[in-house]
C-alpha cells in the first residue's frame, strides 16, 4: 500500500463503507485519510453480525438444556 508508485491510493473495505486514501504531500511526505464513506453499509455489516451472535447464543443455551434434561432422564431411570 506505501511502496506504489502512484500520485495518491484509495482503499476501500467492509464492503465499500470504510474507506482510506493516502496522497503524497509535497513536502515529500505521505497523508493519510480515513473515514466512513457508506453508514448504512457499515450499520447492516455489524447488524448481521449480532444476529448471527445472537442466534449462536440462543442455539447454545437450547442444547444446554437439552444435555440437561437428559442428563436427568438419565438419572432418574438409573
């Protein structure tokens, strides 16, 4: 990313809501610019991302009651 030949570099992530630029300064130096270039994108990534949470936590506690129940239908009819 700092070793290409080029003027200026923009780099996109998260599916295009973050973004950074970096520009060559003519001081010899290099400047570096991040910010949030879609909102809404950014929202629903990490919105799939605690409903995926959110679904693996319900789904754990079903399978831990479930080992639970028959672990005591175990014990009863030993």
């Amino acid at each position: 990313m700092f070793s290409t030949d080029d003027e200026g570099v923009r780099r996109e992530g998260l599916f295009g809501s973050v973004v950074v630029e970096i520009d060559k300064l003519s001081n010899g130096g290099l400047g570096l610019t991040a910010g949030v270039e879609s909102p809404l994108r950014l929202f629903l990534v990490f919105l799939v991302l605690a409903l995926f949470i959110a679904a693996t936590q319900v789904v754990f506690r079903s399978l831990k009651q479930r080992r639970a129940h028959l672990m005591e239908r175990s014990d009863i009819s030993a």
